[in-house]
C-alpha cells in the first residue's frame, strides 16, 4: 500500500531508501541516511534526511544535510535543524 509502517522506536543501522511513505507509531527514528516520501515519527535523528514532507512531535534533526519539501512539527516549540547545513525546504515549514 505505499506505507512502511513501525510500531515503537526504530534505529537503522544502515541508509534507508524507500519509495513509500514512512509511519512511525509512538517511537522515534535513528537512522545514518533517510531518504523517503513522507515521515511521520516522534522524535527524527539522522546522518542525511532527505523527504518530501516530515511530520515530527519534538525534534528532528539531522549531522549532514537535511533536504524537503514541507515539515511540521506537532509540539509547540517543536525544533528541526541540521548541524553541518542549513535545513533545504522547497515548500513550508510549521513549528
């Protein structure tokens, strides 16, 4: 159907490309590389992001880049931010 769904915390201990979009029930995600459609997790730490729309509640960061095209965060005073670069967003970002 489209969507890689997981339940609780995940860590990928490898680069994940999935042309799908990602579901992340009640868990965050730890991963080197991510590159997906759509990220829905709690917290999101990461190597590379690169998306085209991330829904997170707290924190989604990234060490290297951080590339998409929409991203939300659901908590107020939510963060996102990429250590090495400035977050690429082609569309909108809601914090």
């Amino acid at each position: 159907d489209g969507v890689l769904t997981i339940e609780g915390d995940v860590s990928f201990e490898f680069s994940l490309k999935v042309e799908a979009r990602i579901v992340v029930k009640a868990g965050d995600i730890n991963a080197r590389n991510i590159e997906a459609w759509n990220i829905e997790a709690m917290d999101i730490n990461a190597r590379n992001i690169e998306a085209m729309d991330i829904s997170f509640y707290a924190v989604a960061f990234a060490y290297l880049s951080f590339k998409c095209k929409s991203i939300v965060g659901r908590r107020i005073n939510s963060k996102f931010f990429c250590l090495d670069k400035e977050v690429e967003i082609t569309g909108s970002a809601t914090v």
